[in-house]
C-alpha cells in the first residue's frame, strides 16, 4: 500500500517535471524520470503505460527501447487507452524492423481507439476500408 502511494506521487512530480526543459537535460534528472515512469508502468498503471510507450517508442535510444515502448503501448491499448491503439495502429499498417505492415491489426487496434473515443480513428478506420475495396 505504502510502496504504491508513493510510486503515484513520485509519478506525479515526475509528469510536472517533465515540462521543466532544465530538469530533463541533466542526466542524472532524466534518470529519476525515466525511473519514475518506468516503476509506474510496471504497475500496471494505464496512463503510465501510454506515456512511457510513446516516449520510449519515438525518443528511446536503442531497438530495445522501441520494442518495449510498443510493448507497453499494447498493454496500454488493451486496456482502453484511445491514443495508445490509434498509436498501435498507425505503428502496425507502417511495419516494424521484421514484421510486414499489418492492416487487420491496425483495424484491430482503431477499432479500440474509436470506442476510446480518439477523433483520427474512425477515419483511419475508413480509409483502410476505401484502401481495401479498391485492391
């Protein structure tokens, strides 16, 4: 109970201090961040999950780190996170380094992002329709 208390409002100075441009160019800063966000994620923490996936999908250094911010994007997807499965999606019908685009997986993940809510994914989800009747 303590542990997860305090992991919640480390994620929350975190996310504040996320902003402050100073904060994250120190190393040692964006350490603690990284750490923050990381712990929260592992959690099981929905917004955790999406944050850190998208930030380890699109600024992480290394394969790894892009495999894992997919994986937690997914995880994040799954369960109801509307940016995270337009994201999937979007990732999916463009392929990743060993695996072919994936339209029906995009479909998949769009389909989660409009019941999300998320405004792109009902037209994305029409255009791959429009996409497919004309093949």
């Amino acid at each position: 109970m303590f542990f997860r208390l305090k992991a919640q409002v480390s994620y929350w100075l975190a996310r504040r201090l996320f902003h402050w441009q100073w904060f994250v160019r120190q190393p040692r800063g964006w350490s603690w961040l990284e750490g923050q966000f990381a712990r929260m994620a592992n959690l099981g923490d929905v917004d955790a999950q999406s944050f850190y996936g998208h930030i380890l999908t699109f600024r992480g250094v290394g394969l790894g780190a892009r495999e894992e911010g997919l994986r937690l994007l997914r995880l994040a997807a799954l369960a109801g996170d509307g940016k995270a499965a337009y994201q999937v999606g979007v990732i999916s019908l463009a392929g990743t380094p060993g695996k072919a685009p994936d339209p029906t997986e995009a479909a998949r993940f769009w389909s989660i992002a409009a019941k999300a809510g998320h405004p792109l994914a009902e037209l994305k989800l029409k255009e791959l329709a429009a996409r497919d009747d004309g093949l």
